[in-house]
C-alpha cells in the first residue's frame, strides 16, 4: 500500500486537492511546487523555479505549468486544469485523474476512455532541470500527446503580464525548442525524449487566478505566455519524457538520467522517512556554500532558522557531516558578532539578537551527538568568543549586557526576537528589554563556552567568564521568577515587566544549562500545558489574554498582527517535550508520544509529506503559512531522536 495516495474521488473534489500542495526541490536552489492536481494557486507555484546568479539568486518561475493533451480518433481530452474568474476552471483536467500518489516522486495517473496514462515528475539533483515521464500504460487505438507549456520567466514574488517587451521567439532545437522572454535571464529549453513535431502558435493567456494569493490579500491574476504546442505519437507501453532545464541536453540521454535520478530519491513510505525527506530538501549546496532554506515555497536563508532547525534536519538522521557544512558556511557570514538573520549576500540584515546564542545552542548539539568536545574549542573558540564579548560590550540594536549580567537587545521600530512581526514600522510585540529565551541562551552559552574552554584548558578564558556565569543565574531568577505567578515574565524593561503568558520561557526549561529549579520548570510546564500546549505546537499567547487571536488569516497587515498572538508554532514542541522528558523522564514518554503520533495526518494535509509553518490557535488548528516549514519538520526529528534515546536508555 502507497503511504502517500489520493484517489479519484478525493481529486475530483477541488476544495480537497487545491488545499494540498506537493514539492520537490533540486539541493541547490531549485524547486517545483503545486497542487496535487496540478492546478496552481499560487504565485510560488511552478513546475520549474530557479536561483538566477544575476539577481544575487533570487528565484525566478521559468515554467509554469505544462498542459497534456490526449489525442484520440481526433477526439481531444485536456488534462491540465487552470482556474479564471468565477470559479471557472480551464480545461478541467482533474476529471480524468485516476489517482496520485508521491511515495517517491509526483505520480499522477489519468484514464481517459479505454487510456490510461501514467505521468511521473522529478527535479534532477543539483540541476536546474525537470524531468516528467509519461507512459502509455493501455490504449486500444493509435494516441497522440501534446504538451502547451505556459511560460512565466518572472521573480517568484512578483507577476506577470503580456507586454511588448517579452521576446516572443523562440529556436529550434534537438526535439524541442529554446525561449528568452527577457535578455536578462537565462534561457528555458524545452525538448522531448523522442523525435515531435513543435507547432508554433504564440499567444498570451490572460488572467490565470491564484486564489491563494487573493485570499492572502495579495495581486492574484496573471498572463502566462504558450509558444505554441508539441505534438507527439506513443504507443501503449512506451515511455516519453518531456525536459525543461535552463541548459540544452542530449534528448537520447533522458530516459537513463530519468532512471537515475528516480533511483536517488528517498521513499516516502512511512511518516518517519516523510519528515526525513522533507528535512533533505531545506539544505541547498551553491558556489561552495551549503545552507539551510527557512520554507518553502517563499522563504531564502535565514540565520535564526538555520542554527534552530539544524541539528534536528542532520543530527537527527545521522548526518553530521552536512552539520558541519552548513555550520561553517554560517560561521563565514558572521560580522561583529552577529549572523545575517534575512536579506541576500549583496544586502544582509543582522538583525537578530538570538542568532548567535542559537549558534552555540546548535554547536553544543552536535557537541552532545558526537561526545567530541576538546577540538571544538580549537576550531571554534574564536567566533565564540567574538560573540561573547560582543555582546558584553555591546552590538548594533543597543544590544548589551547589563550590570546585573542579563542581555538587554532593542531600539524604537526594530523586533530582534523571534516574535519579529512588524506593521507599519511598529513590531506588533515590542519586547524591547531583556526578553527570557535571549537571557535563558546567554546563560547556556556562557556555560557551554566554558566547558569547552575548560576541556582545552583555556585559563584566560575561564577566569574571565566563570563569575559571570553565577551572576547571570542569580540575576535570571531575581528579575524573571515570581513564586506566586509561578513562571517567568516573557520580558522586562527597567521596572517593566510583561507576565503575558507565552512559550518563550519554555526554553528555559529545555536547555542544558538553566538557572530553573526543578519546581519551577515543573510548575512553567504545567502553565505551557494548560494555556498554550496544542495537538500542533505551542500558542504564542494564551487564549485568557484579551489580545489572543486564535485564526491566522486576512490580507499581509492583518496576518502579521496575528502571528504571535495565538498562533501556533510547531518548533516550539521540540523544546517543551525535552523539558518535559527532562522532569518527567521515562514517566513523560507516553506524553510525549502522543504529540509525535498525532502529527502524521498532517502528512496528508497542506504540504503532502511534510509540515507547516505555523497552525490557527483554535481548533481544529489549521496549517497555515510556508507549506513546508525547516524548524517543524526539525523539530518532530528531534523529538523522535529524544524519544529513541528514552527506550534505548530505559531501566
């Protein structure tokens, strides 16, 4: 049985298959993304999205979609489906769809009359090229495929529309042709495994609609441009494979790279290797760099989400190796103690406080999976403690720490956590102060830093930071804790302090050095569990506060003032569960399972075989945002690492 299957009855039905997208990425930049129909409703939707090195590789949609056609007795049935306005939806392709499935790579399988055609999708590995293979599985009468591509050749955040700058022509090539819509970007080949006839008929398709961008607030129409259209015979048990790549290739070579390419993809067969797979697909080697993409379909590499997400998308499955790789490469882009937390190599933005202390969080990760410690000062003390004393001396956001020890980060009109959300020039949770996660990492990577420095007998180094460590601790309870309340204040600024109830001190209970007693990560514990714990992760805000939003949509303004104000957030588990086995330890497994299990029918759900970024506060806690999210999909890793480590450490 396919782990990953939906049949006719589920993909004829269009409010069930356009709610669920399927991608695929190519481990260098590239990706293919759409809906499991095939229809797109985004504009991050296309079957062939690639990094342009001109634009500082900012990814651009090059082809679009691609229309089938089977041709029988002059009887023509249209497999492609796009939607126009009025919920009109041209052609209607999705009634001949049989089935679909993905446990290896995109598999849709139509029957049309006494035709019954299997059509299968693959990006080649670290290429920027689709394959997509079509067998003629049964037919009792002579058939004939044609394939209409629709062309975009534009940024994938933005649209287009027919114009007169497009260059509308296009050249022969071997099976097939080659199209430059615009000088400044590469060209698309497109070109089929066997010998076609390409029938030339420009024309624009106007006012294709992605109502997934019109619910999002955003432009929603677009023009698609079709050169024309490939026809081609087949016979029942052949196989054709059609190519859109940004470089020519030997069509005689297709159906072999096909082959091996289909042999490199990981299976899809349990909920386990979905969220293995899924974990592949963020890391992204270019230009001698290896790097983690935040999610997918929409976000570049972030700092924060990198050094968050990664132990859980390679220690977790036992790749230290691509750890190290992406851990060097960050530790390359540092300036001044700060890691690039957004924008692109030409423009970045250091404007993440918790970024570095994630880096020694993430380092000491991979400290405790490989028992190594002694080298790692060696290799890696010079950016530690370029950090430390950064941000003891103070860095760029009025970063500093303070008399009392504790890390103060913040000016007028920037969010450096992250709860970054800003409207309008203004963060929507203005934590200007010292927040409790930044100061519960300080406190841990202080503590890190000097075991390290300790196991490379660092004297130097230990007797400049030991008595901070103590200060820290003390200063941490004295300002965070109140024994009443019985959790910590979210941040505090001067005699300010903030006891609105979120998870942000859940971190405090999970890490390996906290100044908590046992009492109180129990008692924060119990609060996270009460108020914020959901089936698909922790709200961020409790639904008692009057400023609690439990539905996460609305145009960009909106969305933004919702998203940590009861929103849900998947990678936040990882943290509440290895504080919970911490306390409860072997009694807290079943606990802990429980939450794992109840994640796989999101398999099916949203992004097919992965996970989300963020979910609605109320139930029944829809997925919303990135489809395919780097930190959920780490997160549930870790966990399922930490519960492995339970059953093989049980008494």
């Amino acid at each position: 049985m396919t782990y990953l299957k939906f049949d006719s009855s589920q993909l004829v039905n269009l409010e069930y298959s356009l709610n669920r997208e399927i991608l695929s990425s190519n481990r260098s930049g590239s990706f293919s993304c759409t809906t499991i129909i095939g229809c797109n409703t985004r504009k991050y939707h296309g079957l062939l999205i690639c990094p342009v090195e001109k634009f500082d590789r900012e990814r651009f949609v090059f082809l679009s979609s691609l229309d089938e056609t089977v041709i029988q007795h002059n009887s023509e049935f249209n497999l492609g489906i796009h939607k126009y306005q009025g919920d009109s939806y041209i052609p209607k392709g999705n009634k001949y769809v049989k089935d679909f499935e993905a446990e290896k790579v995109a598999t849709t399988t139509y029957r049309v009359g006494d035709v019954i055609l299997k059509k299968e999708s693959l990006l080649v590995d670290e290429e920027e090229q689709i394959l997509i293979k079509y067998t003629l599985e049964d037919a009792n009468s002579p058939t004939k495929l044609r394939f209409r591509p629709f062309l975009a050749f534009r940024n994938m955040h933005e649209l287009t529309h027919a114009n007169m700058n497009a260059n509308t022509k296009i050249s022969k090539i071997s099976n097939g042709i080659k199209s430059k819509l615009y000088s400044d970007l590469p060209s698309l080949y497109l070109q089929l495994s066997k010998e076609c006839e390409f029938i030339q008929v420009p024309d624009w398709y106007f006012n294709i609609e992605y109502m997934q961008e019109l619910e999002r607030g955003y432009d929603f129409k677009e023009d698609l441009f079709v050169p024309g259209y490939f026809e081609v015979n087949i016979k029942k048990g052949e196989s054709i494979i059609f190519s859109a790549s940004l470089k020519e290739s030997d069509p005689t070579s297709f159906k072999t790279k096909f082959t091996s390419e289909f042999g490199k993809c990981a299976p899809r067969d349990s909920y386990k290797n979905c969220l293995i797979n899924a974990a592949r697909q963020f890391i992204v080697r270019q230009n001698n760099k290896t790097e983690v993409i935040a999610g997918y379909p929409w976000f570049g590499t972030w700092g924060r989400d990198t050094f968050i997400s990664l132990p859980g998308l390679t220690l977790a499955i036992d790749d230290p190796k691509t750890f190290l790789a992406v851990f060097d490469t960050m530790v390359g882009k540092m300036m001044g103690g700060l890691f690039p937390n957004m924008g692109n190599d030409k423009s970045p933005a250091f404007n993440s406080v918790d970024a570095p202390l994630w880096f020694f969080w993430a380092l000491q990760q991979y400290a405790e999976y490989t028992n190594s410690y002694a080298d790692l000062w060696e290799k890696y003390g010079k950016p530690m403690k370029d950090i430390l004393k950064g941000f003891r001396d103070g860095l760029p956001f009025n970063i500093k720490m303070l008399d009392n020890g504790l890390i103060y980060a913040g000016t007028t009109g920037k969010a450096l956590t992250w709860m970054d959300a800003v409207i309008y020039g203004k963060p929507v949770t203005p934590r200007i102060g010292c927040p409790v996660e930044i100061n519960a990492l300080w406190y841990n990577a202080v503590n890190f830093a000097l075991k390290l420095a300790e196991k490379a007998d660092d004297k130097s180094f230990i007797k400049s930071w030991k008595k901070i460590t103590e200060k820290i601790a003390a200063s941490f309870i004295d300002e965070f804790w109140d024994n009443e309340k019985g959790y910590l204040a979210d941040y505090i600024n001067g005699d300010y302090k903030d006891w609105s109830v979120r998870p942000n001190m859940i971190i405090a209970t999970s890490l390996a050095y906290s100044p908590l007693t046992d009492e109180m990560k129990k008692s924060i514990i119990d609060l996270v569990t009460s108020e914020l714990l959901t089936a698909r992760g922790l709200r961020t805000l409790s639904p008692k506060n009057p400023n609690y939003k439990g539905v996460y949509e609305g145009d960009q303004a909106t969305r933004d003032a919702i998203y940590h104000q009861g929103t849900v957030w998947p990678w936040l588990l990882e943290h509440y569960c290895n504080g919970y086995l911490k306390l409860y330890k072997q009694s807290g497994v079943s606990h802990v399972k429980k939450i794992l299990d109840g994640f796989e029918e999101e398999m099916t759900l949203h992004g097919i075989g992965t996970l989300s970024e963020i979910y609605n506060g109320d139930p029944p806690h829809l997925g919303k945002g990135t489809i395919s999210q780097a930190w959920s999909v780490s997160a549930l890793l870790q966990i399922w690492k930490i519960l492995e480590q339970f059953k093989v450490n049980k008494p």
